[in-house]
C-alpha cells in the first residue's frame, strides 16, 4: 500500500508500519479495497481528491477557451480559437486511471526454475514429489537453496557452523528483498536457523527504523510538490496557448483590416490586449509556483540523503551491509529522487512556456507597431496621393479657367454681330406692315360685294327648290297612280288567269265526270260534278274581280296623266330660277377673287414681317445666348478659380498631414524594432529554459522507471519527466518563431517609414504646384468678366430692335389676318353662292327628270289600263264557258248515280235473296300456303294484308253485320228473313217500319224505343257495309288475278327502285296515285315509276316514298293530296326513323317545350310512316343530337314520351341522347 497508494494512502501506511505490529495487523486484516479501517479511508480520500483534480483540469480547459469568447465573434475562419491543445494529457491519464494493486512476493527467474526443475529429476525420490506438489510456489530464496543443497536439506547444519551462519543470512537476505516467507523446511529441519535469523533481523530493522521513517516522510513531500508543479506547467503551457490564441486573433484583424473588410470598434482590440497581459501574468504565477515546489522538493531529496547517511552508520554499528535494513525504504529512497528530479523538470518547463507566453505578448506588440506603421504609411500615401489629386484639380481648374475667357471672348463678338442683324430687320417690317394695312382696305371692300351676290342667288335657288318640290310631289303622285293601275292590271291578269283555270278544271271534271258515268262510278261522277260546279263558281267570281280591277286602272291612268302635266309646268320654273342664280354666282365669284388677291399681298407682307421678326428674334436671342454665355464663363471661371484656391490649401494641408504620417511612422517603426529586440530576447529565455528540462527530466524517468508499475509516485515521475520535455521545447519554438516573425514585422515597419517619408516629400511638391495654378486662374477670371460685360451691352441693343420688328409684325399680321378673313368671307360668299346656283341647277334638272317620269309614267299607265280591260273581257268568256261544263258535268253525274242505285239495289236484293253475304259468294275461299307465298313475293306483305281484310269484309254475315250494330231485337221482332229482305230494298228505313206496323205497335209498344234506335243505325250503316263488302270482292277477285298471271307467267328479275313489284310484260299509262281511277289493279302489277321531281322525287307511282338507311330531310307529302305535307324524316338510323333535337338554348321551358314538340312530332312520324315503303310498321324515336340538354327538360322529354307510347302501344318509340 505504500508503493501503490496515493499521497494518503502513503502516508497512512509509512505510519502503519512505523506503530505497533498489532495495528499494523489490524488494519490489514479489515481490508484494503473496501473501504474499511484507515487504509480504506485513506484510500478514499485520495480517490476523492482525483476526481477534484480531474474535474478542475476539465475546467481549466473551458475556462481558456472562455477566456476567448469576447474575440470568437470576430473569428470567420474555419479553424476556431477555443479548442486549446491538451496538454499533459498523458499526467491526466495517468493520474485519472487506478494503477491495479497487485502485491506479489519476489519471484525467481525462469532460468533458476527451469534448473531447479532439472536438480528435482535428478534427484527424485521424495524430494521430486514434494518439489512436483509444491515448487511452484517457491520464492527466489527457496529456489536457490533447493539448488545449492541438491534438494531439500534433510539435516540441520550445527550452529556455530558455517554451513549455520549461512543459512541464517540467507535468511535474511530473503526477507530484506521483502521475500517476507519463512524459508522452505520440508523435512522440518531448519527450526534453529529461523530462529536465529529472525532475532537478528528484528535487530536490524530496529536500528535503522527512524531513517526508514524520514525516508517515506520525504518521499510523500516530494510526490506533493511534484504534482504541484506538473499543475502549474500545465497551467502556465495553457496560458501559453490562449496568447498565442489572441496574436492569432490580432494578425487576422490585421489582415482583414488590409483587405478593406470590416473590424471590430478598438474596445474589442483592448479586451485583447487586457487578455495577453493577463495570460503573461498568469503564466509567470504558474512559472514562479513551480519553482517554488521544485525548490521544496530538492529540500525533501537532501532529507532523503541525510537519512540514507544515518542509516548506514547504523548498519556499521551492528555489521550489516548497508541499505538491507532500510527494506522497503530503499525503493522510496529511489522514488523521491525521482520525485525531485520530475518537479524540477516540471518548473523549467513552465518557466519555458512563461517566456514562450512573453515572447507572444511582445511580438503582438511588434505586431501592433508594425500595424501602427503601416497606417500611418498609408495615411502618409494617402495624402501624398490626395495632394497630387487636388494639385491636379487645381491645374484642371486653371486650365478650365482659360478656356471659360477664350469662350467669353468669343461671346462678346458674337452678340456685337447679332446686334447689327437685329437693327436691320427692325426697317425691313417696318416698311412691309405700311403695305399690308393698305392691303386689309380693298379685301373688305370686295368681301362686302360677294355677300350682296350670294344674298341674290340664295333667293333664286329658294325659287327652284319650291318648283322642284312641287314637280316631285306631281311625279309621285303620277308613279302612285301607276302602282295603283299596276296593281289592278295584275289583278285583272290574275283574275282572268283564274277564269280559264277555273274554266280549265270544269272543262276536265265534265270530262271525268262523263268518264264515270260509263264506267258506272256514280260516286266518282257525282264528285266530279261538284269539282266543276266550284270551278264555274270560282271563274265567276274571278271574272267580276277581274272588271272591277280593270275600271280602277283606267281611273288609275286619268289621274296619271293629270300628274305629268303639272310636273312639267314647275320643271319650267325651276329652269328660269337656275339661270338668274348662276348670273349672281359669278359674280360673286369675282368679288372674292379680288378680296383674296388683295389678302395674298397683305399675308405676303406679313410674311416679310414675320421672317424680319424671326431674324431679329433669332439675332436677339443668339446675342442673348452670347451674353449668357459669357456670363456663365464668368461663373465658372469663378467656380474654377474658387477651386484652384482651394485645391492648393488642399494640398497644402494634405502635405502636412503627409509629413506628420511620416513622422509618426517613423516612431512607430522605432517601436516594432524594440518590441521585436524584446521577443528575441524571450525566445532566447524560453530556448535556454527548455535546454534545462531535459537533465532533470531524463534523471526522473531513470530514477522512476524501475519502480514505475511498482509506486504510483514513480509511474507518475516518469510521466512527467516525459511530458516536461517535449512541452517545454514546443514552448519554445513557439517562442522562436514569435522572435522571428517580430523580426519580420520590423524590418516591414523600417520599409514603411522611409516610404511614407518619400510620400511626404511628393506631396509638398504638389502643393506647390497647386499654389501657382491657383494664381493663374485668378488672372484668367478678371479677363472672362471683362468680356461678359461688352456682351450685355450688344444682347441689349439687339432686344430693343427685335421688340420694335415684333410690334411692326404684330400690326402686318393682324392686317393679313383680317384681310385673309375677309377673303375667307368672300370665298365663302361666292362657294355659297355657287352652291346655291348648283342647287338651283339640280332642282331644275331634278325637276324636269321629275316630269319627264311622270309623263313616262301616265303613259304606262294608259297601256295597263288597257291590257286589264282585255283580261277581264278574256275572264268573263271563261267563266261562262266554266259554268256549261259544270251543268253538264252535274248532268252526267245524275245518270250516273241513277244507274249505281238501281245496280246496287239489284245486288243487294240479289244477295240477300240468295243468302247471307253481302256479295254473291262471299270472299271466295282463302288462299293457300303457296299462292299466299306468290301474292307476298309479287307485291308484299300490303297485299297479302289487303287479301285477308278484303276477303273478311265480303265474307261477313249480314244477320252478324246487324247483330253487331245493334239489331240483335230487329231479328227477334221482324224476323231474319223479314230484316234481310228489307236489306235489299232501296228504302231500308221504310221497309223496316213498315214490318213495325204489321206486326202490331201495341204489342211492341215496350220495346219501340230500342227498335227506333236499331232501325237508325242499321238503315244509316248498311251503305258502308254493303260497300265494303263490294271493295272486298273485288280486291279479292284483283289480288287472285295476281296470283294467276304470276302463275302464269316467267318471272322477270326486279329492277332497282321497285322492290317486290316483278315486271309485267303488258305496258299502261302511269298515273299519279291521286288519280288512278277506282278499282285499278294494284299498282305492283306494274312497273314503278318515280314522275316526280325536286322534293318528291322519291314518291313511286305506287303511293310509297322509296327512301333508305342514312337518308336526311326526306319530305313526306300526303301522296292521295300532294297539297297536304305531313313532315320531314330528319334521318334513317338503324331501321329507325329519327327526329333530331337540339334543345340546349338556356332560355328553353321545358314543360311548354316537352309539352308542344314530343307529342307532335310523334304522331305526323305515325302518320307519315304508312307512306315510306319497307318502313310501315318502323320504330320511330326522338334523337337529341347535341349534349348540354338540362336535367329538367330531360325529365320532361321522358314524361311525355312514357304518355305517348302509353297511347300508342303498338308503337314502337325510342329516345337517344347524345351525352
């Protein structure tokens, strides 16, 4: 514990063992590591005082860097300031870490062991086994005797002996190389030898135990001044470093300062220098204090010697060898020693880094002086270049001053010449504003004439624009009169055109109507009759209208006539007025021309006036600008020569500045070469106390290092002495290379003075210069004001002249100008009149067209009047005409339907005398399976439709007929047979009424009033059924006939456009379906043919529109009226008929929209549908073609479009919408 411990722990221990061996035990035995007893106490505080030490060192750290935070903020560099090195960091390690305590006895070598091993073969036996159980447990001692002896002793040596005395300080030996064991006795053998020795130990150990004391005493003083002085190298290397820290700091503002940038106010620059002070102060405290701890541990090493010299004397005393009985205090002797030597290395070293920290302190001031320096160098420069400057500004000034009398100069002769031009042009406009009032006279004069001629011909046009007027209004009257007789001739032509149509039709419906009557269609006759009968009375009617339109256009031409006459009359008068207005605007025109003639010579005056104005302003103002312009070289002159006197005081006091800057630069100079002196000096200091570490620092790792994993105190002299060295040299080269840039900064600092001397001297030579400009423009000023004045007087002169030339330009103009107004006037007089004479001219011309026309006009309108006379005359013979063919047309319509009744009579009798068919033999038998397919493929399904309704119609029951109708009691009342015979009378009615009598009113006086009702409907209805029954007999008998010829004949191929329609061999007249006569055969029996042209092109002569997928805005006209138009089918898409919609304008309703188109257009498609062949029974739909339609009039669109299809439900109806 006392070579492993601390200061403490040493110190306790060396009193441990220096006390009674009883408490020596104890304290072992209450253990070393825990803590416990005064070892483990001690051990503690030590422990303690480590971590404080460790602590403070880290602090110290921060506290340098803190020391520089006043300057960090100025730092810009990448490389910071505060992170100082770490110094003695090794110490730190060392002192921080626990050296492991390791207490182990002496051990022999390796090689006495091997030999050991080898004596054991040898001699084997028991001594082998025991030395194979146990020999590895033996001391250096132990070894050596088992060695010597061959083995273990087996016997005693005899005391007195000298085998016995040897043995004994063997013993001894053993134990005074703290081989504290007893020797080895394996044959217990040995029990008087360690008695013996033992005794003489205590002895010895008894002699020599006060110098052991001062010994250890001696070594814990000096291990404490050792650390001290360690603590205050480090401390003063780290005051080392922050110095050099702010050198470095102060060479950067340097540097910045150089380069223009910006630096810190110089309260931060004496922060500073207070931090470099500082630092050398505390550096030197630390110097001194470890100079003071080594002084004190050299004390402790002559303690150490002293006791050494005691001990041995003790020795002597009793006859043992020297230093055996100090033990454990020869190691601690040794360690001191050490001890001493590291705290002396550990002073020259801080001594060396307090030199380094002044060597840094007097380099920045050479640094400093040499900044000193170079502003002033630089200030000296500066002025030097500022005197140059102004001396130039005055030589500038000077010279500007000579060219500002020069331009003065000319100047002056400039406004003497413009005066004498000014002068001149004021007679020039004196003599042309006499002529031009004179001028002004005569265009008024003349002015005044042409208003008295215009006056003239403005009453003169006023005459033929009333004449013109009145011819007009007799031309529109006869144009009117014209129209009117127009209109009535059309008339009459139209009227008369209608006669002869009308005559036309009745002429066609006799003819048709007598047709008929031989082919026995009384209906068709009788229909016929009646279409001449309305075409007689319309070609009267149109006859009477045609005479009446005929008499308005004969009054019509009278009034005409009446019209022209009076227009020639005021086109007459309107002529004599446009002569007398022409006279008076030639007049007027003369008196104008003489006005303006006069107004040319006054302008041409104040012409000359104006240019002798603009030559006298133009002389004026150049002599103006002359005397302006001298008077400003006047001023300049002046500014100048103000400037040339000031641009030498400038350079006057610059070169006294400059010889100031120099003089004090030269100071400054003197002050960098004794601060740089002063750093040499402490580097030399530095150089020399680092030489010093080195003998103390190599005695201390020598004297410690044996022992240096053995004691802490000499682990940590070795460490020291190791540290010392190498911090004491860095030290000091810091310090050389301060000394040596000190030298640098001086040598600059000279440079720099003798440069800003020669600055000085420059400076004063512009100054001078300067002075003698100065003088020279004050002389060029006086000139240049000289030459101003003659100037003013010329601009003067030549202003008076050009204000007299202006007042005579100002009369001319005003002279011109109202000579040029009354030209004016009188040219606007005369073109007012002339324009009256123009406007008289054109209202006679305008008025003889006038009469001209309505001659032309009356004269047409006695023509008109004439053709509309013949065309009512033509209209009159066609009416007549019309209503002959109408009377016999009603003729032959009469016989006609006399001999239908009789014939239909017969039939009907005939019929219901053979039966109950309305037609003899009914619809004949049905159609099979292939003459249905030959019917179908010879003109479609419409036939094979039309068979099948055909053949139902004739084929119906007459009893069924009446049932149906309501005569179900007519059958039970009269009888079948009664009612069917009354079915073939001409009377139905009667003949019915008269079986009611017969049969009795009273008894059917209950059921009379039913009977009435079926006899009204029966006698009403039977016609059409009749007739009927007779359309299906013969279209039945037609559509056989079909079927026989197609039998019968080759099938021939279809041609294009008559699909299902096979061509027929026989030829006939095509007609339009409006015209085929009744009962014709069916129009597929024959060739199709398309008569029609432009929008009914595609209308076949069978009554069907051929149209096709993809077709567009296919008009549909009723074919059985060609006069009724159904719609338009916008397209065919995909078998559909379509009606396309827009309906996206924004301001639609949609339920008047929905409600007004869907239902509507629906049913003309319906209806128009029937008509398009192959498309009778397609779907039809609403198709909205653009997107954007609103959700509501969708809505809408699909509510009317569901009401429809609910009317029509075998209809298909489809809705499509683009979006």
């Amino acid at each position: 514990m006392l070579n492993w411990g601390e200061v403490e722990t040493k110190a306790v221990a060396s009193g441990l063992l220096d006390g009674p061996e009883g408490k020596l035990h104890e304290a072992v035995d209450r253990g070393l590591w825990s803590y416990g007893g005064p070892l483990g106490e001690a051990k503690y505080r030590d422990e303690k005082e480590v971590r404080a030490y460790w602590k403070a060192w880290d602090t110290q750290y921060t506290d340098w860097a803190k020391t520089l935070d006043p300057l960090n903020k100025y730092w810009f560099l990448p490389e910071k300031l505060w992170r100082a090195p770490e110094f003695g960091e090794p110490i730190r390690q060392y002192l921080i870490h626990d050296i492991p305590f390791r207490y182990r006895l002496p051990e022999a070598t390796q090689a006495a062991k091997d030999r050991a091993k080898k004596v054991a073969e040898g001699v084997g036996g028991e001594d082998r086994k025991i030395f194979d159980m146990l020999g590895h447990a033996h001391g250096p001692g132990d070894i050596r005797a088992f060695i010597e002896h061959g083995g273990y002793l087996k016997a005693a040596p005899e005391p007195g002996t000298v085998e016995f005395r040897t043995e004994v300080e063997a013993a001894k030996v053993k134990w005074a190389g703290c081989d504290v064991g007893t020797p080895f006795d394996a044959y217990r053998v040995l029990g008087p030898v360690i008695t013996a020795a033992y005794q003489e130990w205590q002895s010895e150990l008894a002699a020599q135990a006060k110098a052991r004391t001062a010994i250890v005493q001696a070594q814990i003083q000096s291990v404490r001044h050792m650390r001290s002085a360690t603590d205050a190298m480090v401390k003063a290397s780290g005051q080392a470093w922050v110095a050099d820290a702010v050198l470095q700091w102060q060479k950067y503002q340097n540097d910045r300062r150089k380069a223009k940038q910006e630096v810190p106010d110089a309260s931060v620059f004496r922060q500073a220098d207070a931090i470099l002070k500082d630092a050398r102060g505390k550096a030197d405290a630390e110097a001194k204090r470890a100079e003071q701890a080594a002084t004190a541990a050299k004390g402790e090493g002559a303690k150490v010697a002293a006791a050494q010299d005691e001990a041995a004397k003790a020795a002597d005393a009793i006859g043992a060898p020297r230093g055996r009985g100090l033990e454990y205090a020869q190691q601690a002797a040794q360690v001191a020693r050490a001890s001493v030597a590291a705290t002396e290395a550990a002073a020259k070293s801080a001594r060396t880094a307090s030199h380094a920290t002044n060597a840094t302190v007097k380099d920045s001031k050479t640094l400093a002086a040499l900044a000193e320096t170079q502003a002033h160098a630089v200030q000296a420069e500066y002025h030097r270049a500022a005197a140059q400057e102004a001396a130039a500004q005055a030589k500038a000034a000077a010279d500007s001053a000579g060219r500002q009398a020069a331009e003065a100069k000319g100047a002056m002769e400039k406004a003497e010449a413009a005066k004498a031009t000014a002068e001149k042009a004021e007679t020039t406009a004196r003599d042309a504003a006499k002529d031009a009032s004179e001028k002004r006279t005569v265009a008024e004069r003349e002015r005044d004439n042409a208003k008295k001629y215009r006056a003239d011909a403005d009453a003169q046009r006023n005459r033929a624009a009333g004449a013109d007027k009145r011819a007009q209004e007799q031309r529109t009257r006869a144009a009117e009169a014209l129209d009117r007789a127009r209109g009535a001739g059309s008339t009459a032509a139209e009227k008369a055109g209608a006669a002869e149509d009308a005559e036309d039709r009745a002429s066609q419906a006799r003819h048709d109507a007598e047709v008929a009557e031989q082919r026995k269609a009384a209906a068709q006759a009788r229909s016929k009759a009646l279409e001449a009968a309305a075409a007689a009375a319309q070609g009267t009617e149109a006859a009477k209208d045609a005479r009446s339109a005929a008499d308005e256009a004969k009054a019509d031409a009278a009034d005409a006539t009446d019209a022209a006459s009076k227009a020639r009359h005021e086109a007459d008068e309107a002529t004599s007025a446009a002569v007398a207005s022409r006279e008076d605007a030639i007049k007027a025109t003369g008196a104008a021309q003489r006005s303006r003639a006069a107004s040319d010579a006054a302008a041409s005056d104040a012409a000359t006036t104006r240019s002798a104005l603009a030559t006298a302003h133009a002389a004026a103002a150049e002599a103006i600008e002359a005397s302006e312009q001298a008077a400003r070289n006047v001023r300049t002159a002046e500014k100048e020569a103000k400037k040339a006197a000031e641009a030498a005081e400038t350079a006057r006091k610059e070169a006294e500045s400059a010889r100031s800057e120099a003089r004090q630069a030269n100071v400054t100079s003197a002050e960098a070469t004794g601060h740089a002196h002063a750093t040499a000096q402490a580097a030399a200091a530095a150089r020399d106390s680092a030489a010093e570490v080195a003998r103390p620092a190599a005695l201390a790792i020598g004297l410690g290092g044996p022992y240096q994993e053995k004691d802490s105190s000499a682990g940590l002299s070795v460490i020291v002495g190791q540290t010392s060295q190498p911090l004491a040299e860095q030290q000091a080269a810091a310090a050389q290379a301060k000394a040596e840039e000190a030298a640098r900064a001086a040598k600059e600092a000279r440079e720099l003075a003798v440069k800003a001397a020669k600055d000085a001297k420059l400076a004063a030579e512009a100054a001078a210069a300067a002075a003698e400009d100065a003088a020279r423009a004050a002389r060029y000023l006086a000139e240049t004001r000289t030459y101003a004045a003659r100037a003013k007087a010329a601009a003067e002169a030549a202003q008076r002249a050009e204000a007299n030339t202006n007042r005579y330009n100002e009369q001319a103009n005003k002279d011109a100008y109202l000579a040029n107004a009354a030209a004016g006037t009188a040219e606007s007089e005369a073109s007012a009149a002339r324009s009256s004479a123009d406007e008289a001219e054109k209202d006679a011309g305008s008025a003889r067209k006038a009469a001209h026309a309505a001659e032309g006009d009356a004269s047409a309108a006695r023509g008109v009047a004439e053709r509309a006379d013949e065309y009512a005359t033509a209209a009159e013979d066609s009416a007549s005409h019309a209503r002959d063919e109408a009377k016999k047309a009603s003729d032959a319509a009469t016989r006609a339907e006399a001999d239908e009744r009789a014939r239909l009579e017969a039939e009907r009798k005939k019929a219901m005398e053979a039966g109950n068919f309305p037609v003899p033999g009914g619809g004949g038998p049905d159609l099979g399976t292939d003459d249905e397919a030959i019917l179908l493929k010879a003109c479609g399904q419409t036939c094979v439709d039309d068979f099948r309704e055909a053949r139902r119609a004739a084929s119906m029951s007459v009893v069924d007929w009446v049932r149906e109708n309501g005569g179900e009691i007519l059958l039970e009342v009269l009888g079948v047979n009664n009612v069917k015979r009354c079915l073939g009378e001409r009377h139905i009615g009667s003949c019915l009424w008269g079986l009611v009598d017969a049969a009795g009113w009273f008894t059917l006086i209950a059921k009379i009033k039913p009977i009435g009702k079926a006899i009204y409907r029966v006698a009403t209805g039977i016609s059409g059924f009749f007739e009927k029954a007779e359309w299906g007999r013969k279209t039945t008998d037609r559509m056989r006939r079909i079927v026989e010829r197609a039998k019968a004949e080759k099938p021939a191929p279809e041609k294009p456009g008559t699909p299902g329609c096979p061509a027929v061999a026989r030829s006939r007249r095509s007609y339009s379906v409006a015209f085929l006569p009744a009962g014709d055969p069916n129009p597929c029996t024959n060739k199709v043919t398309f008569p029609h042209k432009g929008t009914r092109a595609k209308l076949g002569s069978d009554g069907k529109y051929h149209l096709k997928e993809g077709d567009r805005n296919s008009k549909i006209d009723n074919p059985n009226d060609l006069g009724d138009t159904i719609t338009d089918i916008d397209v065919i898409d995909g078998g559909v008929l379509w009606e396309e919609k827009t309906a996206v304008h924004p301001n639609i309703d949609p339920v008047s929209w929905a409600g007004k188109t869907v239902g509507k257009k629906l049913s003309v498609y319906i209806r128009a549908r029937q008509y398009i062949k192959g498309y009778e029974k397609a779907p039809i739909g609403m198709w909205f073609v653009k997107s954007g339609t609103t959700p509501e009039l969708r809505r809408q669109v699909e509510l009317r479009l569901n009401e429809f299809r609910a009317l029509h439900p075998d209809v298909d109806i489809r809705l499509r919408w683009t979006d």
